[in-house]
C-alpha cells in the first residue's frame, strides 16, 4: 500500500477555539476550512471540539477539561491526530502531546497547509520554498521529541522535502536554512532576469489571483490550453504558470496562474513564497476569480483583496 492510500486513513480530531472577537457561526465556517485542508492532505475528520475562551491558554491553548475530553475521544477510538484551527508555539505542542497522549500527533493549521504544499510542490523552487518554510516554522516545534521523532516518519503534517531535515539537530538545520535561502535568493535573480525580458517584450502582464480552488487554473487552461492540473482541492496550484494570450480585439497579453490565498495565512508563510506571490506584485492587472457558488464567497474575496 502506498503512503497516499494509508493517508486517505487518517483520521483526526479538529479544534476550534471561539474569542469574545469572533462568533460560535465564525469559528464553525473556519473549522469547515479546516475539514477541507485536511482532505486534501488526504485524511479525513472523526471529530470536530469547540470551547469558548476570553483568551487561549497559554499552555494548551484550550482548557484542562477540553484536553481531558479529546484525550478520552482519541483513546477511545484509536484516533492519532489532533489538528488546532489556532497557531500553536512549539510549548504548547509539547504540551498538549503530553496531556493527550504520547502516541497522538499534534499540529496547527500551518503545519497542515505546509504538508499540503509539500504534496503540490513539482518545481525545484517550489520544493525549495516548501522545504525552507517547514524547517522554519515546523521544527522548532518537533525538536522536543528527541528520539520519538522515528515515529513521526510518515503522517500529515511529517512529510514533504524537509522532513529528514527535521531529524537532524539544530546546527544542521540552521546551515540547511541558510543553503536554502541562498539557492532560493539565486533563483529570485533568475525570475528577475525573466521578469525584465518579460517588461521589454511589451505585453501587458496579467495575473489570475483569488481564494483557493476559485478556479483560477482552470481558468488559464480553458483559455490557453495550458494544460495545468487543475482540481477540486485547496492548494492544487503552488507553483506560478505563464501562458500568452490573445484578446478577442488581437491584443497580446501574458497570463499568469498564481498560489490561492486562504484565511489565517501567517506571514511567515507568505513570507516563504514571496519570490512566487512577487508574479502578481509585477502585475500590470489583476484577475481576481471568486466561485459565486461557495457561500463564503463575500469573505473569501475579503481575504484575496487584503
């Protein structure tokens, strides 16, 4: 069986967390989110635990009760996954595996996105830019586990370019992130280079922008025959594609496919992929692209626009 058939098993247990700023409605559409980000890593959600705070905890995020109540449900029904909707410090992760269980995984929405990112990733920069943001931001909060790190060898939110890395101490990954940032930094001058080619040629440069999955690939294929994969998951496009088009009136243009934009990206992340976000910066126009069927369409491009 393949590691992509033992994934679609598994299942996991979904927190939320509802502050006095947002609402019980807010937190169950973003929970919703998360259920999809979880299926396109290939698992599938068992549960779905909300508690209410005037502030996260700053030990467990959640309360002792709530952690004692999704320690008894992953007990009870051999689930091995815990996925917050809220940013966890690596503190906080350490904890929580402890209050849970040390046979349960435990990760934030980030590192979910970013092993979604390591699944779609085909360019050497993409995987470059991929391996770069998990060792940034997952491994610091996986280095607590020492020896247990064997474990932690093949399941969501593990997997992906740096997840050797991540066994390694933090001298290596330090230099690793330094290697990283310098091959990453040669390839900026090199799409640099493209960029400027691009500006003498004269046509107008337009980028296909929007919320993920709002059909932004499907939209270069259909009118380019690009021939991109273009399917029904979050984040099926990580790396930029430019085809030339011709307008209706004879104009040239170029078009470019983009990464999607989702809720509750941290900057850092953004940060990663700014070499890739930087082909809608030099944009000349923007296509935004909204599914007018999603209910969440109004919010969703509330996302894009910001």
């Amino acid at each position: 069986m393949t590691e992509q058939n033992e994934m679609q098993f598994t299942q996991a247990i979904l927190v939320g967390l509802c502050l006095p700023e947002g609402s019980m409605e807010e937190t169950g559409r973003s929970l919703d989110e998360l259920e999809r980000l979880l299926e396109t890593a290939g698992g599938s959600c068992f549960a779905k635990v909300v508690q209410s705070k005037d502030h996260p905890d700053p030990r467990t995020c959640v309360g002792s009760g709530k952690v004692g109540e999704i320690r008894d449900l992953c007990r009870a029904y051999g689930v091995e996954l815990v996925v917050f909707d809220t940013e966890l410090s690596p503190a906080q992760i350490r904890n929580l595996e402890d209050g849970i269980g040390e046979e349960v995984r435990v990760i934030d929405r980030s590192m979910l996105i970013l092993d979604i990112f390591a699944l779609h990733a085909v360019t050497g920069e993409g995987k470059l830019q991929v391996e770069l943001a998990q060792l940034k931001y997952t491994a610091p909060r996986l280095m607590g586990k020492g020896a247990e790190m064997s474990r932690l060898g093949g399941g969501i939110g593990t997997r992906g370019p740096g997840e050797s890395k991540l066994e390694s101490d933090r001298r290596h990954m330090k230099r690793r992130i330094a290697a990283l940032e310098e091959e990453l930094a040669a390839l900026d001058r090199n799409r640099k280079t493209i960029r400027a080619a691009r500006d003498r040629s004269g046509l107008p440069k337009v980028a296909i922008v929007g919320y993920t999955n709002a059909g932004k690939s499907t939209l270069l294929n259909r009118l380019t025959d690009a021939g991109i994969l273009a399917e029904d998951k979050l984040f099926a496009t990580l790396d930029p594609t430019t085809r030339k088009l011709e307008l209706p009136d004879g104009t040239d243009v170029l078009l470019t496919d983009t990464v999607g934009f989702i809720r509750k990206l941290p900057h850092h992340l953004v940060h990663a992929f700014r070499s890739t976000l930087d082909e809608a910066v030099s944009a000349d126009v923007l296509a935004v692209v909204v599914d007018a069927s999603d209910p969440e369409y109004r919010a969703q491009l509330e996302t894009t626009e910001s």
